[in-house]
C-alpha cells in the first residue's frame, strides 16, 4: 500500500512541476506580447492558458499534500 502511494505521490509531484513549468512559460509569452504592445482589450488566450496551467497546479499540490498525509498516518499506525 505505501509503495502504491509512494508512486502517486511521485507522479502527482512530478504534474505538479509540469504545470508549473507550462504556466511560467505561458505567462513569459504573455507578458513578451504585452511589453511589444500587441495587448487587447479582455483577456488573451495566453493568460487563460497561464491562468488554468496555476489553478491545476494548485491542484496537483493539494493533491501531493493529501498523499503525503495518508502516507504519514500510515507510517504512524504500523
């Protein structure tokens, strides 16, 4: 079962970076777009990409932290 969770923990950590990574770079695109002056009024596709790339991020953290306790409390049962 740990060696189970060990593994979820891992691929939710390792999503976690991936969006990150996915979420800076869209947000450099963005901002680069911005400072040449090519911005509209609303929104851009850019900063929705950058927007949901965070908010899934901070998912996959939610995620890796309610790993990380399980794990914990089934480390202090045994």
């Amino acid at each position: 079962m740990q060696t189970f969770l060990v593994i979820l923990l891992i691929a939710a950590l390792i999503a976690t970076l991936v969006a990150l990574v996915r979420g800076i770079v869209a947000f450099l695109q963005n901002a680069s777009a911005e400072a040449r002056g090519t911005g509209t009024a609303g929104p851009t596709q850019g900063q929705l990409k950058s927007n949901k790339m965070m908010q899934q991020r901070i998912l996959f953290q939610g995620l890796a932290v309610i790993i990380v306790v399980v794990l914990l409390f089934a480390a202090g049962r045994t």
